[in-house]
C-alpha cells in the first residue's frame, strides 16, 4: 500500500479498498459516476467570484480577500492543492495583512465539488491557521461533505499518479 501516498493517513481498510479499485481498473468508473460533471470555473477572475461568493456567505466578517488566483507552482506533490498567504506591510502607523489564496492549477478543470472543498479549506485557514479541530469543524460547517470530498479528491490523485486519465477535462 505504500504506492498510496495521498491515502497513508486513512485506515487499512480504506486503502486497500482503493489499491483493489485502481488494480480492477475500476476507480475512474467510481469517481465519474460520483462526479459526473466538470465545473465552469476557468479563469482567476471567476474563482475570485466564486471565493468571494462562498467567503460572504460563510465567513462575512473575516479579513478581505486581495487575491484569489490558479497558480501552476503549486506542487500537488508537496501535498499542496492551494495555498492562503497573508502579506504584512506597514502603511503609516498600522500594519495591514493581504490576503491571498492560491489553487493548483490542475483543478481548473475538475467537478464542483472538489473545488469547493479547496476553497473551503482556503477560506477557513482565514480563521484558523492551523489544522486543527477547530479548523476542519470550520470547513464542515461551510461544506457539510468536506471529509468525503477530500477523501474522493485524493482517490483522484491517486488515480492521476498511477497513469490513470484526466476524467474531467473540459470538452472545448
């Protein structure tokens, strides 16, 4: 099992289910019938939207938003599928924080789901820095079915690292 990476923190048992999936050949099938379709978010402008969107509906009075933006340098490698930075600068007397999310760029093309997980998981790190308790109740209380997405985007990855197809690719 160890040519699981992205499942090591998640019982053997669910691990092995998912070695035997991508063994059959079956795990593509599973997740295109659990997510069958691709989301409409395409440019940095419109996950700004989208960001901003969930960000006023769940966390209205946390810090602004500068930035929200698809960045190829994330590295799902590093275990990285986006990133929430916050840039101190000193203006007059006070010192202001910028932030900034920024979403792996291989999830420009993906279901719904998957992306509202990452943003979610973005946006809570606006209140929560670290993850913790705190942190993951947060992302349940703005995505009711994060751990499942989360859980089904690393079966994903799983599938990508092992040769499987990009089943989400926009038809242009």
């Amino acid at each position: 099992m160890s040519s699981l990476p992205y499942l090591t923190a998640y019982p053997e048992t669910l691990r092995a289910q998912a070695a035997q999936l991508l063994a059959e050949g079956r795990l593509a099938d599973v997740l295109r019938r659990r997510y069958p379709q691709a989301h409409e978010v395409r440019s940095d402008k419109a996950l700004y939207q989208y960001v901003q969107e969930l960000k006023e509906r769940h966390l209205r009075n946390a810090e602004p938003l500068s930035k929200v933006a698809f960045d190829s340098k994330i590295q799902v490698i590093r275990h990285a599928l986006g990133l929430h930075t916050a840039i101190s600068r000193v203006q007059g007397s006070k010192l202001k924080a910028k932030h900034e999310i920024r979403i792996a760029t291989v999830f420009r093309e993906g279901p719904p789901e998957f992306l509202r997980m990452i943003a979610v998981h973005e946006l809570a790190h606006l209140k929560e820095k670290q993850h913790n308790k705190a942190f993951y109740q947060l992302c349940c209380a703005m995505e009711p079915h994060y751990h499942q997405f989360e859980f089904d985007l690393r079966l994903y990855l799983t599938l990508r690292d092992h040769g499987g197809p990009a089943l989400w690719v926009a038809q242009r």
